[in-house]
C-alpha cells in the first residue's frame, strides 16, 4: 500500500544529558504536516548530577547552551513565547513554541544524539491518516543510552497531548479527550518498555481542515524568533565572568515550615474553611521566626478570607494593615490593587446560585507530606454527579500520576475516585474540566457534570509526596498562585 510518512522527533534534546524532565508536549497538527509543539516543563539538574555523581555548579551556563541548541534545531521554522528561569532549588524551568512547516525535516539533538521519541504522521493509500508515537531506532542502536542509569528513565515524565488534523477513528492505548485530540502521559521507567512491546497509535478521517493558519503565525514567530536568539546571546555572555555560588542555599528548613503553613491555609480557604484557614494564617503572623515575606503573605490571605465571609470594612482594615506593616512586600502592592478594586466596586460578596464543584479532597489540597503509598486520589463533589464522560488531564509543571486502573464514583456519586501509583519527593497535579489538554482542544464537550447536566468549576487538585527521608517536598509558590486562579473562583459557602 502507498503511504506518505512524516517523522517528528521531540524536543527533548537534554532529557537524558542535562538532567531529568517533567512536563508537557502540546502539539497541534495540520493536514500538510505542518504545525506547532508547545513544551513546558522543569529540568532537575542537581537530580542529575546526584545520579551521575557530577559537579553541578555550572548549571547555568550548561542549561542555556541547551536552550540554544534548542531553538537552532534543524527542521524548525521559528520559536516564540519563549521563557526560562532559574529556580532557588536548582531547577530550571523552559516553556516554548515551535513551529514547524514540515514535519519530515524537523530534527532535534541532544549534542549529537538524536531524541529517542518519535511521532509517525502516516498519510494512507485511502486518504486516512496515522498518528503513531514510538521508540525511534536511535534508542535501540546507541550505546550510550543504553548504558545509561536506569533511574535516569524513573525520573523522566512528560505528558504528550496531540490536536489532530481529522476525526479520530480509532485510538489504540492513547488516551481519548475529544474526537480530535489524544494524550499519553509518560512516567516512570517502565514508558520505554511499553513503548517497545505496545503500539500506540490512533487512525485519523480527514475533515479537510486545518486546524490554524500556518504561514500567519509563523510570519508573528519568525519576529519573535530573532529577539529570542538575542537575549541567549546576551545571557551567554553575562554568564560568561559569573563564578558559580557553590554551596549557597537557602534555609529550606526554615521555609518549608511556613510555606507548608500557608498550603495548609489555602487548602482550608479553597475548601470553604474560611474561619480555620483564618487560624492557621495567624499562626505565621505571630511565628517570631516567620520573616516579612511569610507574614506578609499570611496577613494578606486573612483580608481576602476577611471579603469572602462578607466583612467588607473588617477586609479593608487588614488590607490597610498590610500596606503599613509590610511596604516593601509583594503582598503590599496585592493589597493596594484590591483596594481600590473594592472601593471603585470591581469586587464584592453576594449570594449566588449554587456551583457544582469540589469540596474535599484525599490527599488535602497542597499538602506536601502526601504517603507515596496510598494508592489512589480521591475527589468529593457537592452533589451527585454522572457516571462518565469525564475529564482530566495534566497541569504543568506537576506531574501526572501514573495511572494503574479505572477511575469510578462511588453508590452515591459524589466521591470520584482514581487508583494511581506514585513516586516520594514528587509534586503531582490533576486538573478537573481543566488543564493542558483543555487548552489545545477548542471542541471539547467532555467533562465532570452534574446530573442535570452542569458541568462542575474547574479544579486543580496539587500535592506533593514525601521524600525518601520522609521529609515534604516544596511546591513552588508561584505554581500555587496559577492554580488559586482557578480553585479560587468556587463558590464556598
């Protein structure tokens, strides 16, 4: 039978070279072969020099190397959007576009190695399309990845989610989300054996449409692309006279106490526990050990639980308090911007209908001791939902869990359960009606609903488990922050 094959290596180039990955790949593809691939994830150097037993001051400078050997990687038209950070632990954090106009030429390295993923785009004899997601020849034929540490693959975890050019099929051990995307989330090192022994693969009818506009946003990337390589360029060269910090850290001790106090206050406020949440705030506010920051911090959530419970004039006293006390705090600028919201009438408390939504949750929202052995996540809804066609998905930078069984409600259908297997000192994230997938699929119609029909608020539900040492594992704050943008648009009672 005649076939037309198009091949996509991922961008991973440094998966198993600079450190270990988690995150997602979220690609779009056209009836041409043309598309985008939108990655987003956080590279744990310091995690892999640990394995390779390697000096890893020079962190920086290695990582934008392999940014750059990123964005200059054959095959790609153009990159935009792109972002990178370091983060204190040591982490570093990447999320980019990548636009390509032909899948067959996209070539990505890792130095001289090619990516070990591969996407097959198969257009039939028929005019029926697959879309395949294999271990490319690579892996099998170079040594040094297969000499490599099996722990190494245990750390590796990506969550790859593909908008297709046509109705799907049939989808053979990829994860349906709609009829035209799919998801297959890799963790753990048992992906590589299953990519080897399973076909994953879905059968496509083309619709005849595309799904964007290729030459448009290329044309806007291309622009974006040039300012890109400049600022490599620049950082290049001011990293170039920095000596690296050695063993500078920062009191993790100290903070992991009061950040895991501000989780516990959050889990508390999302949930509706405005009073409790209150309580445990007061607890950094009046810790002498707490610095300015923490407080701030504390201070500010109680003016907001202060407004959620209607006190409006107690909310802006303590809003009020948090500018005098604390000036020079990020909270401080929070608190005069929702001041003035409050005053000029922007935001307010009333009663309104009630939502269906999420109202408890095992393990606790944002707990970061979480027992790697549990076995299962537990989501309580307030009130009795339908027995499928629901939907979950990735939220990066977490990680997804991997997934050991069928999830189900219980007789009364208000508890969701879903049987999962998960790692110490991970940081996990399931997102409800919401998340990654949901940002590529603009036809969604799947979803957790009540049984009148009403789709629950979207939820993100983010833990982390204990480490080896049975020490919690930090969650980032600002990663906290993207999810209290959406957790925080429940209506508690």
């Amino acid at each position: 039978m005649k076939r037309t094959s198009f091949l996509l290596f991922l961008a991973l180039p440094f998966v198993f070279f600079s450190g270990c990955i988690d995150g997602n790949a979220v690609l779009s593809l056209n009836k041409d072969g043309s598309g985008e691939v939108t990655f987003e994830g956080l590279f744990d150097y310091p995690a892999y020099c640990e394995e390779m037993n390697l000096d890893c001051d020079a962190v920086r400078p290695f990582f934008i190397e392999q940014i750059k050997t990123i964005l200059t990687s054959g095959g790609v038209d153009a990159w935009s959007k792109v972002q990178w950070k370091f983060l204190n632990d040591g982490r570093c954090y990447f999320r980019g576009t990548a636009y390509f106009g032909d899948i067959n030429k996209v070539d990505f390295f890792a130095g001289s190695i090619k990516s070990i993923l591969e996407l097959r785009f198969v257009v039939l004899e028929n005019k029926n399309q697959i879309f395949e997601l294999k271990l490319n020849q690579n892996y099998k034929q170079d040594k040094l990845l297969r000499e490599l540490p099996h722990r190494l693959f245990e750390m590796f975890r990506l969550n790859l989610i593909a908008t297709l050019p046509g109705q799907i099929e049939q989808s053979e051990n990829f994860q349906k989300l709609d009829n035209k995307t799919v998801m297959f989330c890799m963790t753990e090192a048992d992906w590589i054996e299953y990519l080897e022994n399973q076909t994953v693969m879905a059968t496509i009818v083309p619709d005849g449409n595309s799904l964007f506009d290729y030459k448009s946003q290329v044309s806007v990337a291309k622009k974006d692309y040039e300012k890109i390589l400049e600022k490599i360029e620049l950082t290049q060269k001011s990293l170039q006279d920095i000596v690296p910090a050695g063993g500078r850290k920062k009191s993790a001790a100290s903070e992991s106490v009061f950040n895991a106090r501000l989780r516990q206050g959050l889990a508390a406020q999302t949930h509706g526990d405005l009073e409790g949440a209150i309580k445990i705030y007061k607890t950094v506010v009046n810790d002498p050990n707490a610095d300015a920051r923490f407080r701030a911090g504390a201070d500010y959530q109680i003016g907001i639980c202060l407004l959620q419970m209607n006190l409006k004039e107690q909310a802006i006293s303590q809003l009020e308090a948090v500018i005098n006390k604390y000036p020079l705090e990020p909270s401080a600028l929070k608190a005069v911007k929702m001041l003035q919201d409050i005053r000029s009438g922007q935001v307010y408390r009333k009663e309104e209908k009630p939502k269906t939504q999420v109202v408890d949750t095992i393990p606790r929202l944002y707990i970061e001791d979480v027992d790697p052995n549990i076995g299962s996540v537990t989501v309580t809804f307030s009130e009795p939902m339908k027995p499928a066609g629901w939907f979950y998905s990735s939220f990066a930078p977490a990680t997804f869990p991997a997934i050991t069984g069928g999830p189900k409600f219980d007789s009364s259908g208000t508890q969701w359960t879903l049987p999962v297997r998960l790692r110490a000192g991970r940081i996990y994230a399931i997102a409800l009606n919401c998340g990654d997938a949901e940002k590529k699929s603009n036809n969604l119609q799947m979803g957790f609903e009540n049984l009148s029909g009403l789709k629950s608020e979207p939820f993100i539900l983010v833990f982390a488990t204990a480490d080896v040492n049975n020490s919690p594992t930090l969650i980032d704050d600002k990663f906290i922050d993207r999810c209290e943008k959406i957790n925080s648009k429940q209506n508690h009672k």
